[in-house]
C-alpha cells in the first residue's frame, strides 16, 4: 500500500540535505522523497516501511520526529482552460531579492570534518630515516 510518511528533520545545510537524499532514496519502495529545507521536513511517498526510513534518516546522523503517516493526498483534477487574453506588458519596479544564505556546511557537520581531518600519527622528532 502506497503512503505517505512526513517526517520533521533539522536540515540546517545542503550537504545535510544531500546526506538525508542519499539514505532515504536507497530504501527499496520509494517512489518520491521531497526535503524542505526552510520547513524541515523530510516527505517520502511509496511502498517502504516509515521505521526504516525513521532508522535510515537517523543513521544519517539526523534526529527524526513523525508529523504524519497516511495515504498521499489525490492528484488535483485538471481544471478547463480558459483561453488567455495577452495583456500588455507593465513596467514593474525594481524589486530588491533577498536570497536566503545557506551555508555550505552547518556548524554540526564542521566540527564532524574538524574531528575527522586531524592526523592520527605522531611526530617524533627523534626518529628520522636517512
């Protein structure tokens, strides 16, 4: 049976997003998956179990809180076309556009890389080949 499983998810950068992508479309009966970044929400629709894909969005290192789990909604019915009359094109005002800035990496995932890039080895001076 095709659902629809929604899912509140801290998504706070596009590798974080790319990361949540890539675990949950690997679940076998997925059909659809949407991430809303300025919402938070994780939408996957198919035939996939919603644990496993609450398992896999944690594995992912995010923590996973249900909205809803339910069938996905109707299609919209394809309204009649009214035939468009061409109006004449207005002059709009410059419109200023403010872009929302997302970082590359959220703090969370810096401190992961931070942790991950230090050398294990140890310098000792003492040793030297030659």
């Amino acid at each position: 049976m095709v659902q629809r499983t929604v899912l509140k998810v801290d998504i706070s950068c596009l590798k974080c997003k790319k990361k949540l992508l890539k675990a949950v479309s690997g679940l076998q009966g997925v059909d659809k998956v949407e991430v809303d970044a300025t919402k938070g929400t994780l939408t996957v629709t198919g035939n996939c179990d919603p644990y496993e894909i609450i398992v896999r969005t944690r594995k992912a290192g995010k923590f996973a809180e249900v909205v809803s789990i339910g069938p996905p909604p109707a299609p919209p019915k394809p309204a009649e076309k009214k035939p468009e009359v061409k109006k004449p094109e207005e002059k709009k005002p410059d419109q200023k556009v403010e872009h929302l800035h997302m970082p590359h990496n959220c703090e969370e995932c810096q401190r992961l890389a931070i942790v991950r890039l230090e050398p294990s080895y140890d310098h000792n001076p003492s040793c030297s080949i030659m």
